[in-house]
C-alpha cells in the first residue's frame, strides 16, 4: 500500500523527469533514523550504525548524485545547440479545413529523440524537445505564435503548416513580443497575473476533442462550433495597455529506459497503460479481479450505458495517437498598474469548452494571487513580486516548472492539442483577429515572356 504524500512526490518528481535515486536514499536514511528512534536506539549507536556502513552507501550516494547533474548537464548542452525561433503565424481569410489539418501538423513535428548509442544519450545529452503553442492578445489584437526548435523542426513545422493551410502567412519578427515587458519591471506601474492550468484527472483520460464537435465532418460554416471562439473573444476584448499571453508548452513523451538516460532495467511504463487498464475495469475485464471460471461457466461482461461506450471508444482513439507531456500558462499584464479582476474568470471559463463531465476537464493548477498583499506581512510581498517576475522570466524562456505536484504536465494527444490550438475558420468572428489581407497565388505558367511586337 503507497503512503499517499510520498507517492504524490515521486509522481510529481517523475513527471518532470526528475532522477529521484539521490532523493530515496535520504528518505530511506530518514526512515532509518526514525526506525531507531520508535524502538529505542540511541543517536550514539544510530551514528556509528552509519559511519560503520560509510563505505557502502556513499559511494552510491555520491553515484547517483553525479549522475543526475551529468544527465542535467548535457541535457542542457543539447537544448541550447538547437536554438529557439518564434514564428508568427497569420490565418488565411477561409480556413475549410478541421483542425484535423493542425493534428497532422502537430503528429508530424512529434520527435522522441531517440537515441541510437548510449554515446547519444551521456554524451550529447538527446533529448525530446520543448515546443510552444501560443495564443496572445496584445491591446485586443489577437496573434498566433509557436516557439519551435531551430535545427530540428522549425523547416518541418513551416512546410507542414503550408501544406495544411494553403494561403497561411508565417514570419519570424526580429523581436519576440515577449520582450515587450523586462522580466525587471516595476510592480508600482506593470501588474503581471500568471496562472497554471492542466488537466483534473489523470492525462490519459481525454477532454473534448473537435471530434466531440463535429468538427471532423466538416460542416458548413454557420453551423460550426468552434471551442476556442470564447477565448478569442476575450483576448479580442481588452483594452490598449493591457496584455494576455498564453502559451501550451509540450514535450514528446518518451518512455523511460537506460538507453534513454534513467537508471532502470528495461522500459518504463507507456502512457496508454493505464488507460487499457481503466477500459478493463469498465468492461470488468480487471485482470486483478478476474476469478477462475468453473466447467460450463461463461464470463459476465459488464453492462454498458451509452455515455461509458462513448468513452471507451473515445480512449481507444486516442490510444492510436501521438501524445505530448503538456501544461497550459497565462499571463494577464497590465502597463497601468492596475488589476482587472473581471477578466479572470472569461479566461478561466474559456477552457471549460473543453471540459466532458465522466471524462476530463481543463482547470487552474497554481496562480499567483494579489490579494496575498493584504494577508501577508509586508516583507512577503517583496517574495511575491519576485515570484511573478520569475513567471515572467520562465515564459519568456518556454519552460515550466512544476509549483505543486497537481501542477505537474499531463498526457495531451495531438487531437487534444488541436483543439485548443488551431487556426480558426470565418465562424471566429473576432474582429481584432489578424488574417492574411489578401488571397496570393502563383503566378499563371503560360504568361507571355519578352517583349511585345509592337
């Protein structure tokens, strides 16, 4: 039976690919040393028990240690050699595709870097890479950008992108938008808001996908429900000085291994493990429950509503697709000072288009509060504005990290992250939303060339 704290800290250590072998020595010692005390021991005979076994569980400390800031380290190296690009990618006029056109651009940019010698792995530091999907609204004018790696997917990702959405633009500006805000702002005059969100429930069980919508069967325009049209909404709806970035940070997940730079023997577990284990107990398949059958018995199957068909067939389609580790953050800036608390909750809401009941649903994980001024002593509000520039900071750096362990990234396929982030067609009627001016094409092959008769 897992100790419930304890199995919350390795499940939050493990899901931000943290080696924790140094981190179960000390709670082994730890447990130890209260051992001894329950039943008596002295401190005296505690410490000689230790320095009597120094040669035995040093070395492995030291071991594992080193370990971990060496897969850190290269890990690093490889990050940095990729080089960062933001682009900024403008929708067409009409889009009349699903976002099933930006599920095959995600599937085909899904890297898990595998490997190919252990040279690769402590030596180059190979890595799955982060990548960023983001959606902004900068005084109401609502943009598209991703963050990608340089060498390794940004060509891909362009290539993708136009094959899939004929009559898209993608420029690099020479300066990232986030860059706007100095991570060194002053609190007195710039407000910054951040917020964490995620799923609820485990990552294998799925929100509501544009499958869900209809949107696969491509309807007609006026009939189209698009999810993220409450969210353009409200980014479209702020004012001049105020500024909303989000951003949906995604790594491909990999399956642990030695030869993927964990200290195991053999594979660690697929992400779809517990999902085939969670259809086994619908349909009371649980191998762990299963009784042997006596001659002549057959095995009852559970009996199923349409709502529980509908999820298992849900799972098993996302069973067979690409799956990302993913978290969700924005940032609410204000360069008058002030808060906007009215804005909070449409922004919040905005991701309850994707929430099903008996399924999933997208909800806040951690957020910094400015309400914790009044509750906090003084000196604590110095502590709370250092924090929010270090959200700041990590945005602007594409990276997450984790302030709790129900904070941690969870399983996102490339459906699910297509419906959140995809180009929207005209049923978005955010005015403030901008498009491509005007429709380009190639020009006609048969023009006639040199100079005319006269």
């Amino acid at each position: 039976m897992e100790v419930p704290i304890l199995a919350s800290v390795f499940s939050w250590m493990d899901d931000n690919d943290m080696d924790y072998g140094p981190m179960m020595i000390i709670i082994d010692l730890f447990l130890i040393l209260l051992g001894f005390f329950l039943f008596g021991v002295s401190a005296a005979d505690a410490f000689s028990f230790f320095i009597f076994l120094l040669p035995i569980w040093l070395p492995v400390v030291l071991f594992l240690v080193f370990f971990s800031k060496w897969d850190e380290a290269v890990g690093k190296k490889f990050w940095a050699n990729q080089g960062r690009t933001t682009l900024r990618i403008i929708p067409p006029q009409e889009v009349f595709k699903s976002p099933e056109a930006m599920e095959f651009v995600l599937a085909q940019i899904h890297n898990v870097a595998n490997p190919d010698n252990l040279m690769q792995t402590y030596l180059d530091g190979k890595r799955p890479l982060d990548f960023s999907l983001e959606i902004v609204s900068i005084g109401g004018e609502v943009r598209f950008y991703v963050n990608v790696p340089t060498k390794k997917t940004r060509d891909a990702f362009e290539a993708n992108m136009y094959a899939q959405y004929p009559g898209v633009e993608i420029i690099e500006e020479p300066v990232d938008y986030a860059g706007e805000v100095p991570i060194s702002f002053d609190p007195s005059k710039t407000t910054v808001f951040s917020v964490h969100m995620g799923k609820k429930k485990d990552g294998f069980l799925p929100i509501k996908t544009y499958i869900d919508y209809g949107l696969d069967k491509l309807p007609k325009e006026e009939e189209k429900l698009d999810p993220m049209t409450p969210m353009l909404e409200v980014f479209g709806s702020i004012k001049q000085h105020e500024r909303i970035y989000m951003q949906i940070l995604i790594k491909s997940f990999r399956r642990d291994s030695f030869k993927n730079g964990q200290l195991l023997l053999g594979e660690g577990p697929n992400w779809s493990d517990d999902l085939f284990k969670y259809i086994n107990k619908l349909m009371n398949r649980d191998p762990e429950k299963r009784t042997p059958l006596a001659a002549g018995e057959t095995e009852e199957m559970a009996r199923l509503t349409s709502g529980e068909r509908d999820t298992i067939m849900t799972l098993e389609r996302n069973a067979d697709k690409y799956a990302y580790k993913g978290a969700i953050r924005w940032v609410y800036i204000n360069h008058q000072g002030g808060f906007n608390s009215d804005l909070i909750n449409p922004i919040i809401r905005s991701f309850s288009q994707y929430d099903v009941n008996t399924r999933n649903a997208i909800g806040v994980r951690w957020r910094t509060d400015f309400d914790y001024k009044d509750i906090i002593p003084g000196g604590k509000v110095k502590a709370l504005n250092a924090l929010r520039k270090q959200e700041l900071k990590e945005y602007k750096m594409r990276k997450y990290f984790p302030k709790c362990g129900i904070d941690s990234p969870r399983i996102f396929t490339v459906e699910e992250l297509a419906t959140m982030f995809h180009l929207p067609g005209q049923v978005a009627q955010t005015p403030t939303l901008t498009r491509v001016g005007s429709t380009r094409g190639e020009a006609p092959a048969n023009l006639p060339t040199g100079e005319l008769p006269l």
